[in-house]
C-alpha cells in the first residue's frame, strides 16, 4: 500500500487564529471518521476541478452523509450518495446551533471534513467552528488549513489524489 506523507509542508500563508490544525496521515484521518458517530463531509466546487469529486462520491459511498457547497452539487447527481445542497455560511451557523438536526433530521454532526474549497474562504468558517463549537473539523484538502482541528499539510495535486485513495483504503 502507497503511503503519502500528509503531515510535511504545513507552512501557513496567513496569520489569523491562534490554534494551528495538527498535522495528520489518511490512515489516522481514515481512524478518526470511522470513529465519528456522525461525520459530515463538506464538499466546495473546487472538487469538479480534478479527479477530487470522484474520492468525495467514494466517501459517500462509504456512508458518510455529504453537504454539497457552491455549485458542486453538479458532481453529486445520478451517484447514488446522500449529497444535499447547502451554503457553506447557513451551515456553518447551522452546525454552531445544538438543536440542528442536520441535513437528514437525524440529529448533529460530530465531525465535519472538509474537501475542495477555497482557502480564503473556508478558513473564515473554520475559524468560526474552532472558536464556539465543539465539533471536530478535518481538512482533507490539498492546502494546509489551520483553522482546523486537524489537515493534510500543502500537497501536490497527484499526492494529494493518492492521500485521498489511502484514506478512502482504510475506512
């Protein structure tokens, strides 16, 4: 089995937030969502770029419940997964309001990935989940993001592709 090393090059482009996300390995991301009672995946338009939609149809496949932001909702059509649309700001208010229900009505979300957003953009969400929620966020992007709890350093594109397929192995 290929192993990306998914923890180097985190350097960080910007300096707002005073916790930095640790540094993780797909098989340790892959542990932590298989251990979440309710992971929500996050999926941003950056995803149609590149063969990243492709892995996010596969973690759906896998179960996990997917919040499709911006237009990448177009990806998610006739894939047989639990895509629904949403935008990526009345989530990140939804998810800070303990009584949401969710996307599905079956209650909160425990972890939340995050996968083919801008950098610039998503950060300011994450910021907003790491400072007044208590739900755990996992970046699984190809830029480091340090608002998170936890993030794939800065990869490549082919490693970044190659982080996502060793994750999805061990889910």
């Amino acid at each position: 089995m290929l192993m990306v090393d998914t923890t180097k090059n985190t350097m960080i482009y910007t300096t707002w937030g005073s916790r930095n996300a640790k540094p993780v390995q797909p098989s340790v991301a892959a542990k932590l969502i298989s251990k979440a009672k309710r992971p929500l995946l996050v999926v941003g338009a950056d995803a149609l770029d590149s063969d990243v939609i492709s892995k996010a149809i596969e973690l759906g496949k896998k179960g996990i419940q997917i919040a499709a932001t911006g237009h990448s909702m177009q990806g998610f059509k006739n894939q047989n997964v639990n895509a629904k649309y949403i935008n990526i700001h009345f989530l990140a208010t939804y998810l800070g309001d303990k009584n949401w229900k969710g996307l599905d009505g079956q209650g909160s979300y425990d972890m939340v990935i995050f996968l083919g957003h801008k950098k610039y953009y998503v950060n300011q969400v994450l910021s907003g989940l790491k400072n007044f929620t208590d739900i755990k966020t996992l970046a699984i992007d190809r830029h480091y993001l340090q608002n998170a709890d936890m993030s794939f350093g800065n990869l490549k594109p082919d490693d970044h592709l190659a982080a996502l397929d060793e994750l999805i192995a061990n889910l």
